[in-house]
C-alpha cells in the first residue's frame, strides 16, 4: 500500500503514524510537507495528530486552509482513502472534508487515557479488519475532542452508516454526541477519528487493536 502522511507545523504525531504504518505496509509512507505542491500517488493519504499551528483559532482551523487540502479534497474525491487522526481529524472536519464539528472536552480539560471503541461499521476499507459491535481499546489525547452536529446533520450520518466508532461501556472522555469516536464521508473513503490506533499496534504499546485498522487497508489495497 502506497502511502503519505501529510505534516503541517505543530502536528507531533507524524513520526508514530510514519513507524505504524512502514511496520505494518512493509514501506515507509511518502512524507509531504504543508507547503508542498504535489501528493505523490498513493491509496491512502493521512493527516495525523498534534496541535497545528497551536491550535489557535480553533484547533484545526488554519491548516484547513492550507493550499494541501485543495490537494486532499481533490483526491479524496477521485477515491483516494484519507484518514485523520486527533487533530487530523479537526482538520478534515474543518475543511469541509467532513460531518460536524470539534468542540472543547465537557470537561474543559485535556483528556490522555486509554478508552472502549465500539466497531460501529466495519462494511468499509478502514474498518474491514474488525466486526460491527466489537468493542476495542484505543488511546486518546485530546482537548477538543466533543463531536457535535446539528440535528438534521446528524440524523444523515447516523442515517448513512457514517458513524464509524463510537466510545463505550461509559468510557466517553469528552461529551462527544451519541458517544461518536469517528466519522466517514458520505462515500466512506474519507474517516476522521479522535483516537490514536497508530499508538496501540503491537506488545510493546499494551495491545495490537488500533493494528486491524491499518492492515485492514492494505488488504483493501492489494
């Protein structure tokens, strides 16, 4: 699978994304750079975590309007796979990209604790690696992680099968509405989510379940 992880200034991620997924595709993914002008061509373009641009606005904001997401939007929208992670995923919601928005933690605090993911919709590509009610662990690290939508909004997604995870057993760390942990496009080739599976992929993280994620998309791919 022919990868690339896209970096804008204060993401701090990157390098968990790039070790997740060369050790789980077998090559290290193409790393683009925010004021780059090209994607090279590839089956999956991610944006991961961190604080872009410090987060100032609102988090996600300012990279959401970067010349690169022109770029994004164009090949998500000949098919191409996005995923967004953490503040990747504000990105994408910022851009349009997708559903909702991200909003301050009820708690107004920063959350950083493992939670219980709920397999929502395993019919796509990024979710293929797992069943429809499973119940996996995942890490979050997040400040404004509380999905919300307008109700008309949300009824389509929850319609459309759009809600890709969603948190568990009591575990919301954040308000999120209707427990949502992630989301796809309508065409399910785009999916933004707030927790970190690139972060628990193999023994020496505690658990492989963020691995099916990954190795679900190189099945996809091949």
């Amino acid at each position: 699978m022919k990868s690339a992880v896209v970096v804008f200034p204060g993401l701090n991620r990157d390098s968990d994304m790039i070790a997740a997924l060369t050790k789980i595709g077998g090559v290290k993914p193409a790393v683009v750079w925010h004021q780059d002008e090209t994607i090279p061509d590839v089956d999956l373009i991610v944006i991961p975590g961190g604080f872009s641009y410090g987060d100032y606005l609102r988090a996600g904001a300012i990279a959401a309007r970067s010349p690169i997401m022109d770029l994004i939007r164009d090949r998500a929208a000949q098919g191409v796979k996005v995923l967004g992670v953490c503040n990747g995923f504000q990105i994408l919601t910022e851009a349009g990209l997708l559903p909702g928005v991200l909003m301050r933690n009820a708690s107004l605090r920063f959350v950083c604790r493992q939670v219980k993911l709920e397999v929502a919709n395993a019919d796509t590509a990024f979710t293929r690696g797992y069943i429809s009610g499973q119940v996996i662990r995942c890490p979050v690290a997040h400040h404004d992680g509380n999905y919300f939508a307008d109700p008309e909004t949300l009824a389509r997604v929850e319609g459309n099968g759009q809600v890709a995870f969603r948190y568990a057993d009591g575990t919301n760390p954040n308000g999120s509405i209707n427990d949502i942990a992630g989301v796809f496009n309508e065409t399910k080739n785009v999916l933004g989510l707030m927790p970190h599976p690139e972060n628990l992929i193999e023994s020496a993280h505690g658990g492989s379940d963020g691995r099916a994620l990954f190795s679900g998309l190189l099945e996809a791919a091949a």
